[in-house]
C-alpha cells in the first residue's frame, strides 16, 4: 500500500527502501504506524514519528496518511488523523505537524481538508537536501 501511495503522489522511494524503513517504525518508541481495516482488507495508513527542538519542545508529525482510492470519503482519514493526535497528546506533544508536498499538482483541497480538522498554515517552507 505504501508504494501505491508514493507513487499516486509522485515519489520515487523503492519498494525495498520502504519495507527497510517500515520495520524501522515499527520497531521505534517515537513513530506510531496506525492501520484502518475492514475485515482482512488494509484500507489505509497513518506514520507519525516525534522529535524535540528548541522551539516547540516535543512535537509530533504526520509523516504519511493514505487510504485506497476506493475506501475513501468514508472517514478513514480522518479516524487516522485524530488517531495520531490522540497518541501524540499522550506522549506529551504540543503540535501536531504535517508537510503537504505538491508534486506538480493542485493540492488546494488538502490545505481545506486539514483546515477543516484544526490544522492551520503558518507559512512556513520545508526544504531539504540529500545526503
């Protein structure tokens, strides 16, 4: 499903690279990995990984939210997000964060989306280098 997912967004990770990380977060106190199922079917997932800086202290940030192109407009999404809200107060958080990354698409729809759940934007850009 993860593939799935970063390919509909336009990213390039492998699959061998995303099963490397997976067993990573889910071996690690500071990542959730959440799951939304029906019966024996995945319909969706939800990363969330901590860190600490000055600024804000504690923080938490969604990393990833996905849920299959037929499962959604259910509510799926949003069950997963007040999910990792719930395990990120528990944990002492003070934010919950989360990118959206456009890739080449219109992505207006995502800023109301989050808006809609409490999320506001700041302004602030990420940006990254590879190493």
């Amino acid at each position: 499903m993860a593939v799935a997912f970063y390919a509909e967004d336009g990213f390039s990770t492998g699959e061998k690279e995303l099963r490397d990380n997976l067993t990573t977060l889910l071996a690690s106190s500071a990542a959730r990995v959440a799951v939304a199922c029906s019966g024996d079917q995945l319909l969706g997932f939800a990363i969330t990984t901590t860190s600490f800086g000055l600024e804000n202290g504690l923080i938490a940030e969604l990393e990833d939210l996905f849920v299959v192109p037929g499962a959604r407009r259910r509510g799926l999404a949003g069950l997963l997000i007040e999910d990792s809200a719930g395990w990120a107060r528990e944990r002492g958080c003070r934010c919950l964060e989360l990118v959206v990354a456009p890739n080449d698409r219109e992505v207006g729809h995502l800023f109301a989306y989050y808006r809609e759940r409490g999320f506001r934007d700041d302004g602030r850009r990420l940006i990254s280098r590879r190493l």
